[in-house]
C-alpha cells in the first residue's frame, strides 16, 4: 500500500496515479459487473499482456482497490473482485461512460 507521503498534493493527481493506465481502468470497468478470473480477464482485455495484467492486478490489489480470493480447488481457482475502495469508483467509471457516448453520438464524423 502506497503510503500517504508517497501521494501526490493534488487529489487528481492521485487518482490518475493509481488508475492512470488504461488498462487498470478497463480492469476496473470489468470488476464493476462480478469477479473475473485471470484468463476471463485477460482475454476481454484485447491487446494486454499477461505481464501488464499481472503487474496491474497486484498493483491495484497492493493499493486496496480489489481482492484476489484463492480457492483451495483442484484445480486452484483465484477470482478478482473490487473492494469497498474500489466499488467507490462506480460513479467515475459510470461518469466516463457517459462522457464516451456523449463524445462518440456528437463530436465524431461518420
């Protein structure tokens, strides 16, 4: 966990440096409907590798925003879910959805 001497002054800075990436954020997004399972995950996301995923999935995971629950199957089962900290983020996303399909309906030419 990032500790808070470590986080930038400006609140918006800290957003975007803990979910700057476009893949965290279409990780996010994907977190926001159930838990995903890696290989769920990493075939929805076209064009990540298994490292950008990995590495996101723990970073994010290290910062509080999801959890990865291991079941003691066989085979090993490991579901990544959002936590409170990461459910908070619904209204952003849902925010930036919006703004997508207002950009996408009036400022794109066919």
């Amino acid at each position: 966990m990032i500790k808070k001497e470590e986080l930038p002054i400006c609140p918006v800075a800290t957003t975007v440096q803990l979910l700057g990436s476009k893949w965290k954020l279409l990780i996010l997004r994907n977190l926001l409907t159930r838990p995903w399972r890696f290989n769920e995950l990493h075939k929805s996301l076209q064009g990540i590798s298994q490292k950008v995923l990995t590495d996101s999935l723990r970073s994010m995971e290290n910062d509080g925003i999801i959890i990865r629950t291991v079941y003691t199957e066989v085979p090993a089962r490991v579901e990544y879910s959002l936590s409170e900290l990461g459910e908070s983020m619904r209204a952003i996303i849902s925010s930036m959805e919006e703004w997508g399909i207002h950009y996408k309906e009036n400022h794109i030419n066919d």
